[in-house]
C-alpha cells in the first residue's frame, strides 16, 4: 500500500521548509516561517479571469491583514504547461499595475518545469524557481526592501543560489521535487 501523494498546499509547505528555507534560497524566508506569516492559499487557473480575481482578493487581504508578510498562491490546477503558465503570469504582472499595486506588491514565479531565459531546460539553475505546483508568491515590496536593507550582499543570493543548485546536480533536484509532488515513490 503507497501513501496517498500530498496535496498542493502540502507540498508547497514541504517546499518552502526543506528547499528554500532549508537551503536557504531565499535567506528570509525562515523568519517568515519562523512567525507563521506566510499565507497558502490553493487556487484553480483552469478559469483565467477567475484565478486573476484570485490575485487581486489576495491583494486585498494583504492590505487588510498586517500580520501576513507574504502569500503563496498554489496554481493547482490549468497551468501545467509553462507556456500557459507565463501567459497568465503576465497578464497578472499587467493586473497589478492596473489595479494600482505597483510598487506595493511583487509578484514572484515558480513553476515546475521553470526555466530562466537563455539555459538549457536542464540547468541546475532552473531549480531555484522550480516549485512542487505552479505557483505566484505575493510579496509585500516595502517588507522586501527592509528584508534587504538588513542583509549584506544581497547583490550576490542568485549567483550563490545557482552556485548551491549546480553543486546538488541536476538529477537530485530533481528527485527531490518528483518526491514534493508525490511522484518520487
């Protein structure tokens, strides 16, 4: 008998703790964990028009709610292809200037087969924005930018952060992902 995979929002929070808290990809990210002011919130794209209301509700939250650093919206479902996926990621980008959000809140990319502009579909360095589930992290700019004041070097995380992915190989990334999402039994 296996066990049953974990659900998106399972898997993304397994992420977040044992990647890019863990590796410290994102060397803020702990503290966040740290204060449980990360929001998971699990959101169905097959509907484009309702996954960007999505988007904008959550805008809303965070201007409501002080105590929410930062928002992970899981795109469980409608995005698997990344073609699609960095379609509606820029009309999202679009949405949030529109709205008025610019320079309020950022908008963060994570993708399982993502892949920078310019790498083999294979490089090491796609891992750093490579998620268990399609996702768009929603950050706070003016929580970044204290984060970042605070940090020596910030210059430096993705040439590090491609440094760490290169080191781990490409095979155990990933394996380690595959294992996330569940199908790595």
């Amino acid at each position: 008998m296996t066990a049953a995979s974990p659900s998106p929002l399972e898997a993304t929070r397994a992420w977040v703790e044992t990647f890019v808290v863990g590796l410290e990809v994102c060397p803020f990210a702990g503290r966040e964990v740290a204060r449980d002011s990360i929001r998971y919130v699990e959101i169905d794209a097959t509907d484009p028009a309702a996954a960007l209301m999505r988007l904008m509700e959550e805008c809303w939250h965070l201007d409501e709610d002080a105590a929410t650093e930062t928002t992970l919206m899981v795109l469980s479902a409608g995005l698997d292809d990344f073609d699609d996926y960095l379609d509606l990621l820029g009309m999202a980008e679009a949405l949030l200037v529109e709205q008025g959000y610019e320079g309020v809140y950022q908008l963060a990319s994570f993708h399982p087969d993502y892949r920078f502009e310019g790498e083999a579909e294979d490089a090491p360095r796609n891992y750093t924005n490579r998620s268990p589930w399609p996702m768009w992290h929603l950050i706070r700019e003016a929580g970044l930018e204290r984060a970042l004041a605070h940090y020596p070097d910030p210059e430096a995380i993705p040439e590090r952060n491609a440094a760490l992915m290169s080191a781990r190989g490409r095979d155990r990334l990933a394996a380690s992902l595959a294992a996330l999402r569940g199908a790595g039994d």
